[in-house]
C-alpha cells in the first residue's frame, strides 16, 4: 500500500520542459532571463506559462552555483580601522535589503593587484566595492562588476567619492579667516586619489591668499609618523601657524609634535585634521576637522553596485563634507 495525502512533489525544470515540449536548457535560459535572442518570443511564452500553471519556482542555491550569482559583494579595503567599518556598515545595509551578503577583504597599500580571496571569484561573487586603494588595485579583478568608493570620479568606472577637495578649500578658509598665512601641510604618503586631491586643494587655496605660503611633510598613516613629519614643519626655517593633516590620527601625530617642542595647540600653534573620527573629540583640545558620512559612501556605492549588476549604468557622485569647528584653531599669535 502507498501512503497518500503526503506533500505534491515540488516541480522540476524537467517538468517544465516536458509541459512546454521544449529541452531543460531551454528552460534555464527562458527563466534565467537569458533567451534573449537564443530562443525565440514564442518558444519563451511558452516556458513561462508552463512554469507558471505548474507553479515552478527556480532553487535559488543551485541556481547559483550553476550561473556564479552568489548574491554575495567582496569589498575590499586598504585596512581594518574604525572609518572602514561605517563604510562597510552602510554598504551592509543596502545589501541585506536586497538579499546580498558583504565580504570584507583588507588589501594593504603598495601590496600590488589584488587577487580574490576565493578561488574562483567569477562563481563565488557577483560584484566588488573597492575603497580608497591605490590605481593598480582593483586590476585583479578582471570583468567583474566594480564600483569605486573615495577614488578618482574621473576614471571610466562608476565611483562614489567624497568631495575632499572642498572639505580642503574649507579648512583653509577658516584658518584664514583667523589670519593665518603660514601653514604646514601633514600629508598621508599613500598614493591615494583622495590624498593627492587633498594636497592639491590645500595648495592652490594657500597660494590664491595674499601673502599666503605653505610647507609639506609626507608620513605614513600613524601617531608617531605623523608626528615626526609635523616636527619637521616646526623646526623649518619659518614656521608654520597652523598645521593642516590629512586625517585626524596624523592631527594627533602634530599635537604629540607641538607638545615635545613647549608650543600650546592652539595657542602656539592651530591643529586641524579630516573625517571627524570619534577620536577627534578624545583629544584635548577637541580637534577641528573635516566630517565625511562614511556611512553614506557605503550605502550609496552598494546602491551603484546593485544598479550595474541590473544593466544600469550609475553616475558617478561626489558627497559633500562638513567642517567642524571646535577648539584647535585659533587666531595666530
């Protein structure tokens, strides 16, 4: 005796090539959304009616073996700090909406292209985010769908970047305002868009001042690099009134300097820095800095994403800073 009453038997693709008189590959092509000139409008009117009064819905896992839509972004990332992780928070979330899941993949600068962490990247992933590398990096990922995040807007792939240039043009405007003139320039020695946009802000907003002039150190992206570099602008032959830092841990680095040589921050010497990082607020006094919305780049890079893997081709986008004043500038003495 058969048992009956059990659960219908979930219809296969097999069946519905059967009810449409048409092969299993045919099928996958129609449902997969790639007939497209491969099997005529009919024949693909057909398949789907046959799928439809069967009610035939595709298995998703096995699907995505077979075509390598994981659903699943690698984003990669030039190191694991705090700023990177509300990126990556933001990319997250749009993600999660739309059924996708998010890798986190650090690649450090200067380490070449990168390659994927699978070992068929083509199968494992459907797209990548790439956020604040060197030009070289993304190189590694052949035809994969990419959006650049924090890079050159003017490269020929969809980018979402911050508009750093006016953060820059912002921060001297202030610190002139004050009535400085002299300014020391700490700068990131990362071959970066975003850092080489920043300096060339900074010069050409310092050079259009009257009587306006400005020095440059280069150092890694570190406390004690940073305040090397900055000591070196204070021992120049004219020192500067205000030291400008390409980020806030290298405004911290110039605080540390200023402190070694009996200058007061911002008596002696005004301090500014770039993201608004919370550790901007732990030190004293609070520094003035440039807020980028971190988390805003990541949403707005995976919304890019999510577009081109639709066939859509998204604008580039540039999102505004704001500049935060607290209390590490002040008028020159």
């Amino acid at each position: 005796m058969h048992a009956t009453g059990g659960p219908a038997a979930r219809p296969t693709s097999r069946d519905v090539a059967r009810a449409a008189g048409v092969s299993q590959s045919t099928v996958s092509l129609v449902l997969g959304g790639k007939w497209t000139g491969r099997v005529s409008p009919a024949t693909a009117a057909v398949v789907q009616d046959a799928a439809g009064r069967l009610g035939y819905r595709p298995n998703r896992a096995a699907r995505s073996l077979r075509l390598g839509t994981a659903r699943t972004v690698l984003f990669l990332v030039p190191s694991i700090v705090p700023f990177f992780g509300a990126v990556y928070d933001g990319a997250a979330r749009v993600a999660a909406r739309h059924g996708f899941g998010v890798v986190l993949y650090p690649w450090p600068d200067g380490a070449g292209p990168a390659g994927s962490p699978f070992a068929a990247s083509e199968e494992a992933i459907d797209g990548v985010l790439v956020s604040s590398v060197g030009p070289d990096v993304p190189a590694g990922f052949g035809g994969l769908p990419l959006v650049l995040l924090d890079s050159d807007p003017a490269g020929p792939v969809p980018t979402v970047a911050f508009a750093v240039e006016d953060g820059m043009r912002a921060v001297v405007a202030h610190l002139a305002a004050l009535g400085h003139r002299r300014f020391g320039h700490v700068a990131a020695a990362l071959d970066q868009w975003t850092f080489h946009a920043r300096g060339a802000a900074l010069a050409a907003a310092v050079d259009a001042l009257p009587g306006g002039s400005w020095t440059r150190a280069a150092a890694a992206l570190d406390v004690a690099a940073a305040r090397d570099a900055a000591g070196a602008l204070l021992d120049g032959p004219s020192r500067p009134t205000a030291l400008v830092c390409d980020d806030d841990v290298m405004a911290a680095g110039a605080y540390k300097a200023a402190r070694l040589r009996g200058l007061a921050v911002p008596g002696d010497v005004s301090v500014t820095g770039f993201d608004d990082e919370q550790l901007a607020t732990a030190l004293e006094p609070e520094l003035t800095t440039v807020r980028l919305p971190a988390g805003d780049l990541g949403a707005r890079g995976m919304t890019a994403l999510l577009d081109l893997l639709d066939g859509r081709r998204p604008a580039s986008v540039a999102l505004p800073g704001a500049l935060v004043v607290r209390a590490s500038t002040a008028p020159p003495r």
